[in-house]
C-alpha cells in the first residue's frame, strides 16, 4: 500500500524524526500542526510560530530547527 502525505506532513513528520534531545533522552516535539489556510499549506510549531511549507522546503534543516526552537 502506498501512503501520500502532503509535503507539510512529510516535513512535519521528518522534524519530530530528527531532532533530538540527547540529555534528555526523549525526542521533543516541534511541530504542533500543519493546516491549510486559503489554499496554502503552514506548520505551525510549538513555540506558537508559522512557517510557509514552501519556505521550510527550500531552507536547509538547520535552520528550520533554529527557527521552530527559539
């Protein structure tokens, strides 16, 4: 069977994957949700901010982490 998820999904998904607290031992959840609005897709990360799918896209994973924990 195969599973199609939207891009903001598949970003979602991959961030709670990558990013891990090690001193923690526990994998800290940094995404909240990805919804629609209007026909564009966002997340929505935990901290409270917004970010365009698209624009989580084309930055490097660094700094989509940066971003989504500060």
């Amino acid at each position: 069977m195969l599973l199609c998820l939207s891009l903001g999904r598949a970003l979602g998904e991959a961030l709670r994957a990558i990013y891990y607290d090690c001193s923690m031992q526990k994998q800290l959840r940094l995404v909240a949700d990805v919804f629609y609005d209007q026909g564009t897709e966002f997340i929505k990360f935990t901290n409270g901010k917004e970010m365009l799918v698209e624009t989580a896209w084309h930055w490097e994973w660094e700094r989509v982490l940066e971003y989504a924990s500060s």
